[in-house]
C-alpha cells in the first residue's frame, strides 16, 4: 500500500500552486490584538482516507481525528492528498496526557481540529490554523456545553502543562459556550526530516515520518498498548 512507507513530509511551498495558495505557508496573518504569527511551512501528506485512518499519532489519537471539516474547508484541502502541519503530533501528545489526567476518551467537534487559513472559521490567526488547536465537545460521555462543566475541564487542562491555553467560558467572541477550546499557541515543528537551506529544498526521494516506529513493529518490539499494560503492571501504584 501507497502509505506503508510512512507519512511524506512536504516544504509546502514546493507544492502545486492552488494548494500552496490555500496553505499560505510563511505568510503573516494577524491576530485579535495586532499581533503577527508566521503560518506553518512543514506539513504530512496524507494519501488517502485510510492513511488517514491507519497512522496514530498516540496510542489513542489517530490522524483522522485532526482532519475532520466540513464544507467550510477550501474544497481543494478536502481531498486527497490531504495536508496538515507537523506541530500535530505534538498537540496530539498533550491531547493524550490530558486523556489520562481525565480518565475518559476525548472527542473532537468537526471542525475542531486542523483548519486551514481558506477554511470560513479561520479567522484571526487561530492557532487550529498550526495544527495546534483541539476543539472538544464530548469527553467520556458528557456532553460539554454548559459553564460547569467548562470550567471544570478546563481546570484539569490548565493542570496538565502551562504549555496549554484554555478558551474561557462565555457567551462573547474568544470565549466558548459549548465546547472546550485549548491550544499550545503558534508552535511549528521542523520535523528531522527536512532540510532548512534554500538549496536543499528540493530533495531527490522524498522524506517519510513515522517510520522508526514501524521499524520497530517489524522488530516485534510491543505495541504501544501493550506497553503501557507493561508499566502499568510493573508500577508501584494500583490503577482501577
Ligand atoms: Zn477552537
């Protein structure tokens, strides 16, 4: 299959022009307050629906789950290949610490995920355009959408590292009312795979993320599961 080699990473300014013009990687784009952010540049490609489907970037965070829009998205980034910033793996990671700090699966909103600076609620400069905000709407099987439950959440977000904001609750523009909004700000990642000089940009063969993990499934090393029940059994704690 086209995806078992990994996930391409891609300098999006290589790409075809429409897609580069819907990505804007490098532009400006100013926020509420003046402020001015660069867009990200270093994105995965993603091939088809069941690339999508198959690379987890967490033991229980896959790919898919930061992709999902609807027709507010620019047509072009709707369809494969698709694109969305390397800083998702990162946000991906805190997503899964807050997933233990809380105990229950966590469940993104459509929309809620990578949106692209052509998408209709990417106004500002929302950090969900660097694939560094989550918008949840569902947490185990409470729905979020009254203050309480808000704010109690987003107490246990704001636990789990200074490095993530919380949107707060409210009724006006840049607070929430029926979903919890957190963001790791305008982080990009360069991922190990690229070149950053100008003359290197364009390579040959093309980079692929992901692999060293399955260099170690080949190996038979555990899954990422199984080794967690591994910890879990060997730790000095009892878990329910
Ligand atoms: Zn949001």
């Amino acid at each position: 299959m086209e995806h078992e080699a990994g996930l391409k990473v891609v300098d999006a300014l290589d790409l075809e022009s429409e897609v580069c013009g819907l990505l804007r990687p490098g532009a400006n784009v100013v926020g509420k307050r003046g402020d001015s952010h660069r867009l990200p540049r270093y994105f995965y490609e993603v091939p088809s629906r069941e690339a999508a489907a198959d690379v987890r970037l967490t033991p229980h965070f896959g790919l898919n789950e930061f992709l999902l829009v609807d027709l507010k998205e620019a047509g072009r980034l709707r369809a494969f290949p698709r694109y969305v910033p390397c800083a998702v793996r990162v946000l991906a990671f805190y997503l899964e610490r807050l997933r233990d700090a809380l105990g229950a699966p966590i469940h993104l909103a459509v929309n809620g995920g990578y949106r692209s600076p052509a998408h209709k609620l990417a106004v500002g400069a929302t950090p969900h355009m660097w694939g560094t905000a989550a918008d949840i709407y569902k947490i185990g099987n409470v729905l979020v959408r009254d203050q309480a439950t808000i704010e109690t959440y987003n107490r246990v977000v704001e636990d789990v590292s200074d490095d993530l904001w919380v949107m707060p609750f409210g009724h006006e523009i840049g607070a929430t009312d029926d979903h919890i909004h957190l963001d790791l700000g305008y982080l990009t990642l360069v991922p190990r795979e690229i070149a950053e000089d100008p003359s290197e940009r364009r390579r040959e063969s093309p980079r692929y993320a992901f692999e060293e993990r399955r260099r170690g499934d080949r190996r038979g090393w555990p899954d990422a599961g199984d080794l967690a029940d591994l910890v879990r059994e060997r730790g000095p704690e009892d878990h329910e």
